[in-house]
C-alpha cells in the first residue's frame, strides 16, 4: 500500500521521516493497523494509524 506520514516520526535522532512524504508500505500483521515501510537511507520505520494515511491499497488477486 502507498502511505503518507501525517505526523512526523524521528527515530535514534539519526535518521527519521517528514509529514507529507510518501512511501510504499506493509501491515505489520494481517489484522494490525501498524505498518512498516523503508526510508530513503534504508532504514525499516513502523508507523501507527495515526501517523499516516493510506493512499493506494493492492488488491490481492487469487
């Protein structure tokens, strides 16, 4: 799914995203709303519902 951060999420002070970017990402666990995507540096970031807004979902096909 194509997320966009709503809140800004600082991690380590080293590395961290900006409200407003998008990123692709995935559910954590089926029923969870907590995601987790990949920065520009590499870094694995999770984010709660409340920090982002979902803005492409994939329809799984079978």
């Amino acid at each position: 799914m194509q997320i966009k951060l709503t809140a800004d999420i600082e991690k380590n002070f080293d590395h961290g995203c900006s409200a407003g970017e998008e990123f692709e990402a995935v559910l954590i666990h089926p029923r969870s709303t907590t995601v987790e995507f990949i920065t520009d540096a590499g870094k694995a970031l999770r984010a709660f519902s409340y920090e982002y807004e979902v803005i492409e979902t994939v329809e799984l096909t079978s």
